[in-house]
C-alpha cells in the first residue's frame, strides 16, 4: 500500500470515486495580494518612485519630525517622521497605542455615524506580521483629505492630482526609456567604397558601440540615394531631437505641478532662486501646510490621550520674518512705554493687544 492510500482509506471505505480536492483560480490569491498591496501603497504609476515626489516627501517628513510637541511623550520625532511620510503617500497614518506607538501597516474599522468605532489592525513584525483588534479610544489615526463620503478615511496629496502625477510618471520614464536605448551620439559615416569584406568588417568594428558610429555608408549608396558624394557628405546623426517634443517644459511643468499639490512653491527649485524665495517657500510650507496637519494631529492625540497636546511646527523650522518681528517687537515695546506714560491701565491694553491678534488663543 503507497502512501497515497492512507489518505484515500475512507473514500475506498464508502465506495466513493477517489477525488483529490485543489484550490481552484490559482491567480486569485495574487490579484488579491496585488489589489491589497495597491490599496495599502498607492494606485500604481503615480510617480512616487520620481525625484519630485520624494524631495517633497522629504520635505514633509523632516518638517514634521522638527516640530515641538507638549502634553506627551509617545508623539517622539521617529514617530512624527513616519507618520509624515505616511500622509504624504497614503493620506492617512494609523498607530496602536501601548506603552509606545505601535504603527499599522493595514486595518479595517467599523464605524458608527461616520465615526470610526473598532479596528482590526495589521502590525508589523519581522519574519511576518500579525493581526490585532483594538476598540477606537486605543487607537490613533491621523488623516488629511478626508471627504464627506468617507470621513473615516484619508487621501494623499497624488490621489487628489492623479492626472498631473501620471503624466511626470510618462514623461520621465519616456526620458529614461530615451536615454537607455536610443542611439545617442550615434553617426552614419560615409566612407569611400572598398570590397564587400573589407566593409562587413568595418561595420563590425563599430556594432553595438553606443555614442560612435553604428553604420557605415559607402559613397556608391549614397550616390543612389541621389547624394554627391563629391560634395562632402556629413556624418548623419541618428541622436533623437528632443527639444522638438518640449520634453524639458513638460518635465518641468509636471513636476511643479506635483509640487503644488504637496503645497511647495514651484519656484523654490529654480535655479535662479534666491533666498528671499527660499525663505518665503519654507514659510508657505510650515504655515499653511504642516502646521494646519500638525493641528489635525495634536486633536486626535488629545481626544485620544485624553490631556490637552500641542504640536508647534512654525517656530521650530524658523519659518518667520525674524526681522519683521524685531521691528514689531520693538514697535510693541514703544507702544507700551507710551500707554505706560499715558496712564492706561493694563486692561485697556489686553483689549488693544487682542484687537490687533498679539493675545494668545
């Protein structure tokens, strides 16, 4: 009796036909995979492999993980750099709470009028991960493009700009397909005519050499093609013209788009940028792009904490007028000195200070 019997027994026991049971559509297991990992990283094809993705992402990233954090310890500046670059990416970064900050790499939640209630989360391990459930109060989950369909739920900055990030996918892997298989620098060079031999062996001393000659031309052809050969014929330059396609404007205007959407100005990567420019796109950064996500953070950890939690981005990035606000200080300092001698009381000045936004929220 072979081993396979052992495992037939009860089927020949029950006069049943043998039957051997096979998971069927092979492929389904990986179009799952495939349509998880898709859900999980981002629609394929939108230029988060590009340079200009990734230097705002970096940008993101380093910005958020400077930013000065009050009311807790567990926001450290590891953890604000990987959500950052979750949000970038994914729109939406989701971590358990423990002793630390445990981030997810994938979950499920269950909600109620919108608002998230359960978790089934997806924690990282070496070797594997493993799944864990987690009711909402334990969970922290920052989001940023959230829409009244799904509230639950975030969106990055190139799922809300997929047209602009595939055509800078397009055009910079069309360059790069240009640039690895065209014959670049490549010549048809005229040569005077010589025996069959004597040319099959100089055709063969330039196959396949990149940027030199890859064809040689007897003057006989090119006499039939109607050239002259005594009128000097050029080498002819099988280089492609680039600059008829516009390629440069549109890798350019393609990567300011992105750029834009990750709210970075354009012009701060210009070559002739200067560092008032600079100083102003660092500005437009932290005040009207990170600082607003830090806000949305700092209410999630404070619902979820339970304390109140601050996270401050604008001063730790030196993203003011410093000289601006020596002036102001010191037309602020004139002013007291001149209510002070005036008699006004300190009420009056609260009120003066509060009308002109100098109190504190």
């Amino acid at each position: 009796m072979g081993i396979m019997d052992l495992f037939n027994r009860r089927n020949k026991g029950a006069n049943l036909p043998l039957s051997e049971t096979r998971a069927v559509a092979p492929g389904y297991t990986a179009a799952v995979m495939a349509a998880r990992e898709n859900w999980i990283s981002g629609a394929s094809g939108l230029a988060e492999v590009t340079a200009a993705v990734q230097t705002c992402v970096s940008l993101w990233e380093s910005g958020l993980s400077l930013a000065d954090v009050t009311g807790t310890d567990l926001l450290d500046r590891r953890t604000l750099a990987i959500t950052a670059r979750a949000l970038a990416l994914r729109g939406e970064a989701v971590f358990l709470i423990r002793d630390r900050l445990i981030p997810a790499t994938d979950w499920d939640l269950s909600t109620r009028n919108g608002i998230p209630r359960v978790y089934r989360l997806g924690i990282p391990e070496a070797g594997g991960g493993r799944s864990e459930n987690a009711l909402a109060a334990e969970v922290l989950h920052f989001r940023i493009g959230s829409d009244n369909v799904t509230p639950w739920t975030g969106t990055a900055p190139l799922r809300r700009a997929q047209l602009s990030a595939q055509l800078l996918h397009e055009v910079e892997t069309a360059l790069r397909d240009v640039f690895k298989d065209a014959p670049l620098g490549s010549l048809i060079v005229p040569v005077p005519e010589g025996s069959t031999e004597d040319m099959a062996e100089l055709r063969r001393g330039f196959r396949g050499r990149r940027g030199a000659s890859l064809v040689i031309e007897g003057v006989a052809q090119a006499t039939a093609a109607g050239m002259n050969p005594n009128l000097g014929k050029s080498p002819d330059q099988l280089s492609p013209d680039l600059e008829r396609t516009l390629a440069d404007k549109m890798l350019t205007e393609a990567k300011g788009a992105i750029y834009a959407v990750y709210g970075i100005l354009p012009a701060m990567f210009a070559q002739n940028a200067q560092g008032p420019l600079v100083r102003e796109a660092q500005r437009h950064l932290a005040q009207l792009v990170l600082q607003p996500i830090a806000g949305l953070m700092a209410e999630e950890a404070s619902e979820k904490f339970g304390q109140a939690v601050k996270i401050e981005v604008v001063r730790p990035m030196q993203a003011f007028d410093a000289g601006g606000k020596a002036r102001a200080f010191a037309t602020m300092l004139g002013a007291l000195a001149e209510a002070k001698a005036a008699g006004l009381d300190v009420q009056t000045i609260k009120d003066a200070e509060s009308f002109i936004d100098w109190a504190d929220e």
